[in-house]
C-alpha cells in the first residue's frame, strides 16, 4: 500500500503557493528517491477574505493562520508553511514554528511607475501600503507625503498602481524575488533607514511538536542560522507584546558569536521613535533585552496610544 502523502497547509496567494512549491522541492531534493510524496493544500484565511478594512481594525496576524492551524491540530495537515512575518509571537498549544529556510533578502522595495525613490516624491504624493511598520517610516522620512491603506496580493497592490490609486507602493523584496519579479523594484531600501518587519524574508514551517516524522523530514532543508536570528526577532517582539496596532521593525542577524539585532519602534504618525541596538550569544536573551529597553524609553502609553 502506497504511504499517504505529506499534506502541506498554505494560504492560496501566488506568493504563499511559490513559497510552498519552494518547500516542497527543497524536501524531493533532499531526500531524492525517498522523498515523500507531498500535497500542497491551499486554504483561504479570514485575513484574504477581508479586503476593505485594515488588519489591526478586525484581529492582527492571526486571521492569516487561524484555519491553517486548526487543520495542523486537527491532523489534517501534517506541516504549514508561512512567511514568518505574518505570524503571531503566541502559537496555539501544540504548534511550533522552529523550521525556517534560508532567509531571502529581508528589505522593503519602493515602487512606483512615477518616480524612481522615495526621496524624489514630490509633496502630497500618495503612498499606498496596509503596513502600519511601513506607513509609520514613510511618515517619519517623508513627513510632507499622504499614505493611504492599500491592502491585496503583490499583483493587486501592483494593478492598484497603473489604476491610479496611489503614486508608489512598498513591497517584500524577498516576495518579489520568489514570484520572478523584482525587476518591478523601483528603489531597494536600506535596511538602517529602512529596517524591516520581525521575520520578513524568512520562510517559517510550522509543527505539531509531537511530531518526530515531520521534524526528522525537515531537518535537511532547515537553516540553524536564519533559525537564531529568527528566535532573537521574536523574542523581541514578544516582549513588546508586538501587534497588528504597533509600528515595529526589528532585524537580527546570526553570528560566529552570538547574534546581533536593531529594533525601531515608532508611533503611527511616525513622529515619535525609539531605536536601539544589542548583541549576545542567546537569541532570545538578546531580543528579550531590546524589547525591554524600547519598551522602557516609549513608556506604556506609547502601546495603547493614551
């Protein structure tokens, strides 16, 4: 009797479809001939089925995982991939998310069919983005320019552009990498002025944690450093308590003797903003520290906009 095939839980973007086929052919490269068999099984989340309102107005990240992980707990599926920026710090019980490839670029692309930067738009110029990280940065380099909510796909966000909509976008380089496409990157941004969201770049699988098969299948394909830098972000954000309602930006990157990590904070308007820096040999020590220092300069009124 054929063994069932790995059922391989995704949200169904072209994006989340690249990322999963990626998965896939990292395993059947890995484990040639006795490779198993793998299933990509598409589902839409509450957060692709809601496209008018921002997503920190009806729930946060968790809306792109909530169904994909109740197949994980429900036996389903048996592994979820995600891009690691979308998922909550806090994981139902029994899911962990402790697999990740090799993280892809982690900057922010400016675009625009208009201008070729974001320094050379002109006054009131329209940025469209549902990123409040990306929404608070614009406002804090381009205080003079007019962000507007801009939420869809890569492709949707791109056809909002030739309608009209808006006069520039910001874009996942790394998303733009995985779908053939950075070719449409008008300006890469610098990650100083320009530092990304927690996990971006980073594709994360997520597990049952009593689960030895899958943990065994996954381990060829698991990158230990994108992994340390991944758990030190986290732990940042954790301890901010890190929402859909705080602008927050935090990269870390691994190291032969620890990790580094810089983390910004700022408020939506993008005119107050705390930023600091920090190194260690625990990734999550590290990114608990920052977390903890930020949180103390912004004081709690910063997190609940009293």
């Amino acid at each position: 009797m054929q063994p069932k095939p790995i059922r391989l839980g995704t949200r169904g973007s072209p994006l989340a479809l690249a990322q999963a086929h990626e998965v896939r052919d990292r395993l059947i490269a890995a484990w040639g001939a006795s490779a198993p068999e793998v299933e990509i099984v598409p589902i839409t989340t509450a957060g692709d089925r809601i496209q008018d309102r921002p997503l920190a107005e009806v729930g946060g990240k968790g809306l792109f995982t909530e169904e994909i992980e109740a197949g994980l707990l429900s036996g389903a599926l048996d592994l979820a991939v995600h891009s690691s920026k979308d998922m909550p710090t806090v994981l139902p019980e029994g899911l962990v998310l402790d697999h990740f490839l090799e993280r892809e670029d982690a900057r922010d692309a400016f675009v625009s069919l208009k201008y070729r930067s974001l320094a050379e738009l002109p006054e009131r110029a329209v940025v469209g983005t549902a990123s409040l990280r990306r929404a608070a940065i614009v406002r804090r380099l381009r205080p003079d320019v007019v962000v507007v909510p801009y939420r869809g796909n890569v492709q949707t966000r791109l056809r909002k552009l030739g309608e009209g909509v808006a006069d520039a976008t910001l874009l996942a380089v790394a998303g733009l990498k995985r779908l053939g496409m950075i070719e449409v990157a008008t300006e890469i941004l610098d990650l100083e002025s320009f530092p990304p969201a927690v996990g971006q770049g980073a594709i994360g699988i997520e597990t049952r944690i009593d689960d030895p098969r899958i943990a065994d299948l996954l381990a060829p394909i698991h990158h230990a450093p994108t992994a340390i830098a991944l758990a030190c972000e986290r732990a940042y954000l954790a301890r901010l308590d890190g929402s859909c309602r705080t602008p927050i930006a935090g990269y870390a990157v691994a190291t032969d003797g620890g990790v580094d990590l810089h983390g910004l904070i700022l408020t939506p308007d993008g005119r107050v903003a705390h930023e600091g820096r920090e190194s260690g040999r625990d990734p999550e020590g590290v990114g608990d520290r920052l977390g903890a220092r930020l949180a103390a300069l912004a004081g709690p009124g910063f997190f609940t906009g009293s």
